[in-house]
C-alpha cells in the first residue's frame, strides 16, 4: 500500500468534528468500497452503504425508468435510513444539471439537518485536466487516490458557483483550492 498515492485534506477534519465518540454514524459513500475507508471507519460505531454509482454511468430516461427511478433504484435505501456524513467525491463532475436534480431528490429524504459532504470539483471547467480517482480515507488528514480505470463517461464538471446553483440541499461551507486546480469541498445539508 505504500505506492498508493495520498492526498492531505483540510476538510476532512472538519466533516467528523460534529461526529461524537460513541456516536452511532451512517455514512453514504459514492463509489466502491476500499480498504483503507473500511478500516478508517472500523474506529467508528457506523453504519457504511457504499453505492458504486459511477458504474452506471451515465443515467439516461427511457421508457422503463426516468432518472429519478433509475437512482432510487441503484441507491436501494431503505425509507427510514438517514446519513450523517456523504462522500461524493468526484461524482458530480460526471453529472448534468438534470441528473444532480434528480440525485438530490432522491437524497434529500436521506439527509438530516446536520448532514455534512465532502465533494470534489475544479476550479475552471474550461482548463482544467481530466483526472479520475477512486478515493479512499486512509486517515482524518489524508486521502488515497487510485487512477479509476476504465474512466467514467460523461465527465462534465461544473464550475463552483453553479454547483452551488445546482445543489439546492447543501449549503457550502467552505472550500480549498488543491495545487491541482481540484477544489475540496466541505458541505453541510440545508434545512
């Protein structure tokens, strides 16, 4: 695991504070399920549902089932399940304003009011390079970044201010501009 490159956050931090010690949490973690997020949160009293929904990209309406079905659906959340913490890492850089509205409505019943996020974005959609990661926590200060390969479709990232337009259940609480031009974002649910 050695030759796993990591990345030191500044927000993360920030995103358990509010999370007590003996605190039962529910975390809702966008992508696959890896071994150091596992063992992270091993020192927690949790509940994890991993989602791989980068693996169903894109979401497209057909006659079946519209955007709203197909996410409800993959997320197979139970009606009384509520999350303290979401990792959403690079998930809303492959989604089009359509999608992320219909994501957050299914969501939205999921989220209590002292919901946090943590998401990544870009600093400029026009300039910036392309790069897929499959994230993990390795510790409350630093992340694990694999190259996700295949790379996900649709990669469509959005610039800071209209994802904030777009995610109408989070409010963002701060953000920090990476040396990669990546933005790490800390969110927190809106009431």
């Amino acid at each position: 695991m050695q030759n796993t490159p990591r990345q030191t956050s500044k927000l993360l931090p920030a995103l358990f504070e509010s999370v007590g010690e003996n605190q039962r949490v529910s975390v809702l973690h966008i992508g696959p399920a890896l071994s150091e997020t596992i063992n992270f949160f091993s020192g927690f009293r949790c509940k994890l549902q991993f989602v791989d929904l980068f693996s169903e990209l894109p979401f497209i309406a057909n006659e079946q089932e519209d955007i709203d079905l197909q996410i409800h659906r993959l997320l197979g959340l139970p009606t009384d399940t509520r999350f303290d913490v979401c990792l959403f890492w690079d998930f809303f850089n492959f989604l089009n304003a359509e999608t992320i509205e219909a994501f957050q409505t299914v969501l939205k019943p999921h989220l209590k009011d002292t919901t946090r996020a943590h998401a990544f974005s870009v600093h400029n959609p026009r300039t910036d390079p392309y790069k897929s990661h499959l994230y993990s926590i390795q510790d409350l200060h630093s992340l694990t970044l694999r190259e996700r390969s295949p790379k996900p479709p649709g990669y469509a990232p959005h610039s800071q201010r209209r994802l904030k337009e777009m995610l109408t259940c989070f409010s963002f609480e701060r953000s920090v501009l990476l040396s990669d031009k990546r933005l790490e974002l800390l969110l927190q649910a809106k009431p």
